[in-house]
C-alpha cells in the first residue's frame, strides 16, 4: 500500500529543525494493534502492581507510599538521589512542620 501524505489545515509534528513534517496516517494504521495491546498489557501490569504494592504495605506495617516509592526508585536507579530527598524531608517536617504552623494562626 502506497504512503499518502493527509491535506488538512492540523498543524504537523516538527522535525529537530523545526521544519513541518507531512502526515501519514498509513504508519499509524499499522502500528495501532500493537499499541493498543501494548497499552491494555501496561493497564494491566499497573493494576497487578498497585495491589502487589498495597499487599506489602499491609504485610509490613509500612505505607503503601512509602513502598511505592522505593519501588519507583530502585526502578529507575535513583536510590540515592530519593533517599537524600527522604531525609531533607524529614528534617523540615520534624523542625518546622506542626512547630511553624501553630505560630502562624
């Protein structure tokens, strides 16, 4: 099947130069299938791990955020990085937190 450039008046995705590119809906077409099952099998990971997440949150005695938010960092490699985050947070909450708002009203 031949590519056919699409008429229309909607503005097109730009090229690193910003240079108009010209659509195609062809590709699209192709790829739909894929990606519509690409993204049904995301919906479905994401809800087996919201209930794996909220399980070990229950078995531990931990937060269901704080769990997700291991999970997310070790995922993408950034332990460090949100474990220092933790600890300025901490810190904020601990010395300013209920301290500073009670002596704002």
């Amino acid at each position: 099947m031949s590519v056919q450039a699409v008429t229309t008046d909607t503005p097109a995705r730009q090229d690193k130069n910003g240079d108009e590119k010209v659509i195609t809906l062809q590709d699209l077409r192709d790829a739909l299938p894929n990606l519509t099952q690409l993204k049904t099998n995301a919906d479905a990971a994401n809800v087996e791990l919201k209930d794996a997440i909220k399980a070990t949150a229950e078995k531990s005695g931990l937060l269901a955020v704080a769990v997700r938010a291991l999970v997310n960092a070790r995922a993408k490699g950034n332990v460090n990085d949100k474990a220092r985050q933790a600890e300025q947070m901490s810190l904020v909450f601990g010395e300013i937190g209920e301290n500073d708002a009670a002596k704002m009203n």
